[in-house]
C-alpha cells in the first residue's frame, strides 16, 4: 500500500489507469456462464471529434457498462464508426481544393482510396477522446459501417429488401443541396429565419374573363407550375374549379382544382402549385391525378433553369436566383406582379454546404418505411421495447403512423455503393455482385451499375446485429409478430424457415439491452434501428431506449459554433479532470429536461473527489485499509452501526435509480452519502475514538464507496481502490454491494441522526448569533425524555467536541439561544458571550434588507408584463434570488427569536 500524494491530481492518474485496463482486456467480454449484457455506441462520424453532446450520451453508456459489470454480467459495449458520406467525402475534398485538386480530377477509384488513406491517418480522432472520458468500450472489436462484414450486411439488407417489394426506385421530391450535389436527410437541413419577400401574382382565366390571385416566396417556381388549388369550400371559386387559367411568361394553360390544402383564410384563398418544387405541392398535384413522371422540373442538379414547357430562352441556364430577379421584372412589365411584401421566411439551408435546398423532383431509391414500421409501433405500444422517458411515446407514434417513404440514396462516391445495374432498355437489376445482376440479365446484356451510395442512416440502422457478426452468425430469422394478449415477441411462422429463438440470436448478445440516444435521432436512427432489426432478427434490438435531452449553454440557448456558446470538454477534462466531467453529466441528467452547461458545478464534483481523497488519506493516516469482506464487518457502536445502515440505505437507493434510469438520483444518492453522511459526520463523529471495530467499518464502507462510485468516477476510484489496501483484483471487475438489511439498527440510526441534528442546529446558532468559534459554551436541557437524557450522557465527549458545549445543571436564564430537537429544548446562556442588545439591532436590520429584496422580487415576478417580456433565464434568476430571500428572511426570524 502506497501513501496517497497530498493533492489529488487527476491528469496524474487518468492516462495511466486507461491503459492499464485496455492493455489488460478489461473491456472485454469475458466471463463464460455469466448473463450476457449488451448496449452499442451510436457510432459517431469518422470525421468528428467529442463534444460535449458525446460526452453525455458515452458517460451514461459508460455508467450503465461498468455497473453491469460490477453486477457480474458478461458486459459488452459495442464501440465503432460511421463512415459519414457527406462529411467525410467534404473533409478530403477540401484537402484536394487546399492543393488545387478536385475529386472529378480523379477517378472514382482513385478518389475512395484517397478517402481511404484519410481515414488511415487522420480518421477515428473521436475514438482517443472518447479513452479519455474513460469509455470502457470493446476497442479489441471496434466496427466500421464501411468494414467488409458490415459491408456485407449492408448488401444483404438492400437486396433482401428489394426482393421483398419493400425497397424500390420512384420519382419524388428530396431535400436536394446544390451546393454538394446530392440530396439530403431532414436531420441535415437546417431551418434559418432570413428576411424575404412575398410576391402577389395575377393569373388571367384563359377565357379573358377574369383573374386569380396567388402568393409565393420563390416566384421563379411560377415556370413550373401545374395547376391553381382553391379550397372546395370557398365560395368565392366554386365556379373556376375545372377552368384553366394562363401563365405569364410561359404561356401555358394550368387548371383550378379543388384542394383542401388551400386555406379560404390565407391570402386570397388560393394557391399556385408547383409538385415538381414543393412537397405540399407534390402531394396537391398527386390527388389532382398528375403522375410523377409528369411533374415539371425547372432545375437542373446544380439547380440552374431548365426547360420545362415554355420557359424563354433568356432564362435558361440560370442559377435559380438570378432567375428569380429576372422573373419578377418580366412579371412586373407583363402587368402580373400585384404587389410585394417583406416578411420574415422560415428558409431551409444545408447544415454542411451553407446553401438553400430545393426541393427537387428526382429518381431515387426508397423503403417502404410505412410497411416496415408497424411492427416498431407495435413493439412499442406492448411493451417489448420500453421508451424511457416514457412521455416520448406520443411523439415516436404520431411520427411513425404518418411516416413517409425513406430515400435512402446519395449522390455521392464514399458510401455503401447501391447494388443495381442498368439495362440500356430500362430494366434494373439487384444483386449482391455484378456477377448475380449479369446472370440474371442475361449474357451479353451490357450493364451500367448505379452511381449512388447509401444514406449513412441505412447502414446504421443495422448497427446492433450487423456488429455482432450477422448474417455470417445467423441462420435467418422469422418475421416478428406480437401478441396483443400479452405483448411478447414471438417467432412467426412464414417467410423465415427454421432459426433461433428471439432473444437467443448472436451468442445471446441480440437483443441489446438497452441503448442511449439522444431524442434528436429518435427517427432518423433508433426507429429505423427498430424496423430493420424487427424485420431481419425476428425480435426487436434494444429492450429499452432511453432518450436524453441536450446540453444548452448556460443560458438555457443552444449551442452552436456560430453563437460561439460550445463547450470543449477535452478542455474540461484538462482542468477538472474526466471524473469531475462525468459526474456532472449524471448529476444533472434529469429525464425529459435538457441539462445547462455549468462549469462551476464541474469545479463542484472536482472538489468533491478531492474531498473523497482526503477522506481516503485520513484514512489511511489512522491505520484504516481496504475490507476484506464483501458483508458488513460487526459493529457494536451505535455510530458504526449508523454508518453501516447508512451505506446500506444508499445501496438500496443507488440500485433503484439505476433500475430506472434515473441517473440523477443515482449519483445524487452517492454524492450526499459521500461528501455529509461519511465525510462531514462520520470521519468527524470517529475521529477520537477509531479502535479495531471502527477501522474495520470505515474500511468497508470506503470500499462500499468506491464501488458505487465508480462507474461514475472510474478513475479516481480505481486509484484509490489500489491505494487502501493490496488487491488481488481491479475495481473495474470488482463486485457491486449487496444491500443486507440484516445490517440494519434502527435505535442506533435515531440516535446518531438525533446527535447531528443537535450538534448541527447548536453550530447554526453560534454562527448566526456570530458566537467566537472558540467559545465554549453551557448547554441546559428543558422538557427532555429519560431516552434523551440518556443519549445526552453517552454523547456528552462528541457534543463537547463538536458543539463545543458543556452539559449544564438548571434550565439556563434569559439572553440566551434555544434550540428545539425533538420533545426537548436546549438553550445557550450567551449573557457575556456577545453583546446581546447589538446582535438584536443587527439581526433585525438583517431581517428587514431580507425582507425588502424579497417583496420587490415578489413585485417583478407579480407583473405579467416580465414574465412575458423577459428573457426565460432572467425570469428564473429572479424566482431563485426571490426564494434565497424569502429562505434568509426566515433564517435571520428564527435566530432572533432564539435570543428570547
């Protein structure tokens, strides 16, 4: 055993303990017989690094790890990357541009294994930082979504689907960025408010007799439009349903048709659709029977104007907002522009290219999503997969019954190519190989393979099985069915043939137990996770899903890099250590609320593993050591048995926020057991007195502590674990308490809670009273119970000590303190001791400052017109500062009332 340093450094201990338990294979899953628990990392970009978004979402992966393997269950944490398609392949190109390259300068080939070398030398970054918060993950199996088994899970799935009828080619509208050339998912479109227009067009009847007036914030979509919707309703258009008016410029005859989609409240009540350019449209269009492939398309990929029915030639080859100022002066001379309006317009712009999305009519490649969905919703609603917190369920159904087809195809060169070839006549073919498409085409038949990839979100959707060795490692699986009776999954009986059992899949590792994510990927992920794990393992892949909030900026704002508000937490790290870091995240982690960024609370949880320290070098200091029972040693004394009792209650507490997820309480339980309970009592209540008996207990209760703590604080803990005592063992493989409420005193837990209340009510009024700390004072007892009389004498030395007060004869006079504990009164003669008159004076000066920043507090909260006006984070400043005063007001009352 080795003298622990005076200060706590936690840089001094962190790399060295990770490397210690990577290079051991501590991480690893490795105890045959033993209940396998599973959770996977949502794979972050090969492009990333942490943030403190990561740092959350890994320090709860990593909470629940190092628990379960606390528990002695088989505990394995699937660690990996995403091959990010988008951002990787802008990573590289920008490197290319940096030298004067661009990727069409090389082949495609060449051009994936340049990204290739990237991820070689310069890819996984992510992967040290996350080392450095301490993540406990299967690094001897790290998975990439691009490695060849995953790869070719990715191939199965995209042509087992096709076969299926539940993947296939259609013309829709996308989210298409022009900037990259390539259309995008809703997760990567970022809604801006910019200031606009909105432009009032004249439409003539094509008879001459008369006009209809439309609004729009694009005008330039005027080229491409195919009808006039007016609501069915509306009185005012009853009769132009059915006729057709012109369009200026073009030319070109459109309907009126009737829609409900045209509200009679809005504007003139009537609306120019454009389906080739506008998903409202899109879906107006269909129902007024025009096909797709009918649809209009004004742009071209780089959204450029194209030929779409009678657009001048002026116009073409256009970027789409040169256009726009073209158009609206031809409108203007053609006597069809009404009037302009500014406005405020909810814009959608790429998150990563900066420029506006169109929406765009194009071929692509989609999954039957609504089909493959309602196995999810039925998981969900019988209980097979537990949504935590549970208030997310409204949201994950009113989403996944109005869910829309899933284009999974980008246009791009890194990703998951799309296996399909081309026929010059048209015919599509998919396969696994080019080899499996040409047998099917035919000999001879010249095929062009499709020059998509995959959306990243298709690949991860398969993140918890296709990890796991699947389908190498499966026979194929049943389709899912659940009974309604008793909500149970269970194995169905067609399309599958014979396979294991659900929950037997992949060595028992499918499903995962539980996975965390944060709720801004609840659709983009964890539900195409549900549906694709559903429709290929037979089961669902995770037993509960608990959905985290955000962290915001101190403020309660989002973070983001242009507010400059983001938070490093490599920085946080570096200055209150990775412990410190995680036990925030816990401590603040309250189901369904966001967490505000506090690095002053960070500051706190340092101090509390230095006070944990100290404890420890007490500790130490006094001959205390490691347990060398896992059960309670014996206790006779009344305080041992508190603090066992105690320690045992705080199991307890720990076991069921941990069971609930309520990582919050946990670490909150931990952390007043910790710093008032042991540190600030025991230690103290001890520290005369520490025989063979209380060394024993002290020793077990810090080694109680150290393992609840730590899957909290892994590092300090391990630390300090090697640091009381020679183990033959690590911390991280240790044995998580087992709570015995054979340990339990009840008499001795009352006593020794009766003897803080009093020590610690006697300290509160020497401190307001401004009593000199070294004064020792008589203490007189009136009203009391022979039970507390004899409590009184067997703690007469530890009141001396720690109130520094002596037990009196009599019932004490006037000028003097009282202090109510239970049935009796404990008063403190303080004639002599301070100036009595004066302290009144003050305290009632005190009493009265309190009081007036309190009632004018009261006052601003009282006015509506704050509440409304005022910021949010002002409005609760002025809530919290209005009960510190109401809270010192009563404080300072009740000190006065103790003078007598």
């Amino acid at each position: 055993m080795t003298e622990l340093p005076k200060i706590f450094d936690p840089a001094a201990i962190e790399q060295r303990w990770y490397a210690h338990w990577e290079a051991n294979g501590l991480f690893r899953p490795d105890r045959p017989g033993a209940e396998p628990w599973t959770i996977v990392n949502p794979p972050p970009n090969v492009t990333g690094s942490l943030h403190i978004g990561h740092a959350l979402d890994n320090t709860l992966q990593d909470i629940l790890t190092r628990h379960a393997r606390l528990k002695g269950k088989d505990a394995l944490w699937v660690v990996g990357t995403d091959h990010a398609g988008i951002a990787t392949q802008m990573v590289v190109e920008r490197q290319m541009a940096a030298k004067g390259e661009k990727r069409t300068d090389l082949t495609r080939e060449a051009f994936v294994a340049r990204v290739w070398d990237w991820k070689a030398e310069s890819g996984g970054q992510i992967t040290q930082q996350l080392r450095r918060l301490g993540c406990s993950m299967d690094w001897a199996n790290e998975r990439f979504t691009m490695d060849e088994g995953f790869s070719a899970a990715v191939l199965k799935v995209f042509v087992d689907l096709h076969k299926q009828g539940l993947l296939y080619r259609d013309k829709r509208l996308v989210n298409w960025d022009a900037g990259l050339g390539t259309a995008i998912s809703d997760l990567e479109v970022e809604t801006r408010e910019i200031q606009g227009k909105f432009w009032h067009l004249t439409y003539p009847l094509a008879d001459g007799s008369g006009t209809i007036s439309v609004a729009t914030t694009r005008p330039e979509t005027m080229l491409a439009d195919m009808a006039v919707a007016v609501n069915p309703s509306d009185e005012r258009y009853t009769v132009l349903i059915g006729r057709q008016v012109r369009l200026p410029i073009t030319g070109r005859l459109i309907p009126v048709v009737a829609d409900e989609h045209a509200d009679p409240e809005l504007g003139s009540g009537a609306v120019k659709i454009t389906p080739g350019h506008d998903f409202n449209d899109f879906e107006v269009g269909r129902r007024a029977g025009i096909e797709a492939r009918d649809m209009l398309n004004m742009l071209d990929a780089q959204a450029r104007i194209v030929q779409c029915g009678g657009v001048p030639d002026e116009l073409i080859g256009l970027d789409r907002f040169d256009a726009r100022k073209r158009v609206v002066e031809m409108l203007e001379q053609a006597g069809a522009l009404e009037r302009v309006e500014d406005r405020v317009i909810q814009t959608p712009y790429g998150d990563r290219s900066g420029v506006v999305i169109e929406p765009w009519l194009t071929d692509q490649w989609y999954v039957d999503a609504k089909t493959l969905a309602q196995p999810a919703i039925e998981a969900v609603r019988t209980g097979a997969i537990k949504l935590v917190p549970k208030t997310w369920e409204k949201t994950f159904f009113n989403w996944m019954e109005n869910i829309q087809p899933w284009c999974v195809s980008r246009q791009l060169w890194w990703g998951h190519r799309i296996p399909a070839w081309f026929a010059e006549d048209g015919r599509i073919f998919v396969a696994e190989t080019e080899a499996e498409a040409q047998a099917e085409a035919g000999e001879g038949v010249p095929l062009v393979r499709d020059p998509d990839v995959l959306d990243t979100w298709f690949s991860s959707a398969l993140w918890p099985f296709a990890t796991l060795g699947w389908p190498e490692q499966s026979n194929g699986h049943p389709p899912f069915v659940l009974s309604e009776v008793e909500g149970q999954a269970q194995s169905g009986t067609s399309g599958g043939g014979a396979s294991t059992a659900p929950g037997e899949s992949l060595n028992g590792r499918y499903p995962n137990d539980v996975l965390i994510s944060g709720f801004d990927i609840l659709f983009f992920w964890d539900a195409r996770m549900m549906m694709q794990g559903i429709h290929f393992m037979g089961d669902v892949p995770f037993k509960t899903l608990y959905l985290h909030g955000l962290v915001r900026a101190a403020d309660g704002a989002k973070m983001s890099k242009s507010k400059g508000n983001t938070v490093d937490p490599l920085g946080l790290i570096d200055t209150y250590g990775a412990d410190a870091l995680r036990f925030f995240m816990a401590a603040m982690e309250s189901q369904g609320r966001d967490i505000k960024m506090d690095e002053k609370r960070v500051e706190g949880y340092r101090n509390f593993a230095t006070k944990l320290w100290n404890a420890c070098r007490f500790a130490q200091a006094n001959g205390i050591g490691g347990s060398t029972t896992l059960e309670p040693p014996t206790a006779t004394h009344a305080v041992n048995q508190w603090i066992v009792a105690e320690c045992v209650a705080t199991v307890q507490a720990v076991d069921l926020a941990l069971a609930e997820l309520r990582f919050d309480a946990a670490a909150n339980a931990i952390y007043q057991f910790v710093w008032s309970r042991f540190c600030d009592w025991y230690l103290e209540l001890i520290k005369t007195n520490i025989d063979d008996e209380t060394k024993a207990v002290a020793g077990w209760v810090l080694d109680q502590i150290l393992v609840l703590l730590h899957p909290f604080m892994p590092f300090i803990t391990e630390e300090l674990w090697h640091g009381l005592a020679p183990r033959d063992h690590d911390l991280i493989v240790g044995r998580w308490p087992m709570p015995d409420a054979r340990a339990l005193h009840p008499e001795a837990e009352q006593e020794i809670d009766w003897l803080i209340h009093l020590v610690g009510d006697i300290r509160a009024a020497r401190t307001e009273l401004n009593v000199p700390p070294g004064a020792r004072l008589p203490l007189h007892v009136r009203d009391a119970s022979e039970q507390t009389l004899t409590r009184l004498e067997r703690q007469r030395p530890v009141l001396a000590r720690m109130a520094r007060v002596d037990l009196a004869e009599g019932q004490g006079g006037g000028g003097a303190a009282q202090v109510v504990v239970e049935e009796a009164t404990f008063i403190l003669p303080l004639e002599g001791v301070i100036d009595l008159d004066a302290e009144r004076t003050r305290l009632t000066k005190a009493i009265a400052a309190a009081e007036k920043e309190r009632d004018a507090l009261n006052g601003r909260l009282s006015n509506a017109s704050f509440i409304e006006r005022a910021k949010p984070e002002a409005v609760e400043k002025a809530r919290a500062d209005h009960a510190d005063k109401q809270a010192e007001a009563t404080r300072l009352q009740a000190a006065l009332g103790r003078l007598g």
